[in-house]
C-alpha cells in the first residue's frame, strides 16, 4: 500500500482515484471545486485536502487529471502547488494532455526538488477510466516509471514508457491524430450511405469486419446514426489537444494535412453550439450541411 494523492476529480480523474482507493491505497484527494472532493470522499473513503501542497505532504505519488498547461502548472508550482508538499524521492504522475514543453519544464521543477516527474497522458475516454481499462503512455527516467508503473495498473489495461520526459505526451498526440481522422473517415461513410439510401447499420455490419473496420466504428456508429453525442470526450478539448499536435508539428516540422483539416471541421462544430458534443459528432456537421 502506497500513500498517494490525486489532484483533479473530473469525469476521468474521480473514477481514476477511486480505483486507487479500491486498490488499498492511501489516497488523499484534491479538487479545484471542494465539493466534489467531499463527494469523493463519502463515495470512495480516504481524505480530501483544501491545496494541491497539503494533499501531498508525504505521499509516495501524486497524480494529476486537470484540464490544460495552465492548470497543471498551477497544481505543480507555487507554495500551494503540489512541489511544494511532496517530499524528496517521490514521484509526481501527470495524467494531463499538455504539451511536451510544459512537461519538460515541470520534470525540470520537479528534479530541482529531487522529485521524479512522469508524463503520463491516457486514452480510453471517460468509459475507460469507470472501467480501469486505460491506455497510458508515459515518458521520463526509467527508474521513476518502474515506480510508477504497478500504481497505475489499478487503471490501466496497458501501461508503457516510450522514451525520456514528453515522450509520453508526443505519443497522446499521435494518437488524437489518428483518432481525428478515422473519425472523419466514419463520417463520411455514414453520411454517403445515408445520402445513398442504404441502411446505416447493415453497411457497418459489413464493413466492420474487413479492412475498414476501427474501435471507431465499433463503438460509435450506432449513436452517430442516432445524432446522440454524449459519449465522453468533448469537441471544445478534442480542439486543445489537435491545437498541441498542430503546434508541435510547426516545432518539429511534421506534415499534418488532416488534422489541420479536421480541427476546422471541430471549430464548425463548436459554431453550430456542439463544445460539449463528443468527438464523434463530425457527422453531424455533414448532415446539417446537406
């Protein structure tokens, strides 16, 4: 049993936490809104702390899910950011998709304190943190991870080091660069088979079987054919995470044609009001344009 804190309790990090709790791990929690630690508490056992530096006095690990560079900076740094409580020879997790610079500037933070820093982004969507089925690629010193590594498992269906610090956002990147093009791919197939008059339904059943066939597709046809797009991951942070890929390729000189594509086609989702929508609400801008 490891003594942890867990500092943002969104829809990916309450579930996430609760799992280390289940795990029998002392778990202290922190959350922007106080309430919803509190919440936290009562559902799960363990701790709730009023600052970022007071969930982590002592702890073994802490662990982050918060929302974007800014965020994270502010839970790390400053005499109410988490640095500040944890003490030497510990290891900070971050859970966040951010860039690989803010990464490499709080590893280097974190070192100063002799503290390990890994960068552990997840996908799985909100389903996948309930369900503790996480993919989490991670970057940093090796040993830091080996660490790490049996903590997150409470989560995880798999867990991998890529490479040094931002090794393991770069790879989050690779994969929202995927996942935006095959979900524009789906779309459009969808959208053609509607316009073609076939069924939806039994075309997928086809063509999921073969080479086209995608997690994607498994999973999401159905509530597209349905125009239901409450599943998770929300357009508004699909637009951050494709702005990190989009930046960081300019950075790196990668070619990303289509995904510099579909980030427009994100931002018109956002102006027909769908921020909230999940990802796979790209056919929903096909339809509504005919």
């Amino acid at each position: 049993m490891a003594k942890l804190a867990f500092l943002g309790l969104g829809v990916m990090g309450y579930p996430m936490a609760g799992h280390l709790q289940a795990a029998g791990h002392d778990v202290t929690v922190y959350n922007r809104t106080a309430a919803k630690a509190e919440a936290w508490v009562v559902e799960h056992g363990g701790t709730s702390a009023a600052t970022p530096s007071a969930a982590a006095q002592g702890a073994d690990f802490v662990m982050a899910c918060v929302g974007n560079d800014d965020d994270l900076r502010s839970v790390c740094l400053g005499d109410d950011g988490a640095l500040a409580g944890m003490p030497g020879g510990s290891v900070f997790v971050d859970h966040t998709t951010v860039s690989a610079k803010v990464t490499r500037e709080l590893f280097a933070a974190a070192d100063a304190r002799q503290i390990s820093f890994v960068d552990a982004p997840v996908s799985g969507g909100q389903a996948g943190a309930e369900n503790g089925a996480l993919s989490v690629m991670c970057g940093g010193d090796e040993g830091a991870y080996a660490r790490a590594e049996p903590i997150m498992a409470a989560y995880a269906r798999i867990c991998r080091r890529i490479g040094g610090s931002g090794a393991g956002q770069m790879t989050k990147m690779c994969n929202q660069i995927a996942i935006a093009g095959l979900v524009q791919g789906l779309s459009e197939a969808l959208h053609f088979a509607d316009k073609a008059g076939l069924d939806g339904r039994a075309v997928v059943e086809v063509i999921s079987q073969g080479a086209a066939g995608s997690w994607q597709m498994s999973n999401r046809y159905e509530t597209m054919i349905d125009d239901h797009f409450e599943h998770g991951f929300a357009v508004d942070w699909m637009r951050k995470d494709l702005g990190i890929c989009l930046d960081t390729a300019d950075e790196t000189g990668a070619s990303l044609p289509v995904t510099a594509l579909v980030d427009q086609f994100y931002k018109d989702v956002q102006k027909l009001g769908g921020g909230r929508w999940d990802t796979s609400s790209l056919i929903k801008r096909l339809n509504m344009m005919g």
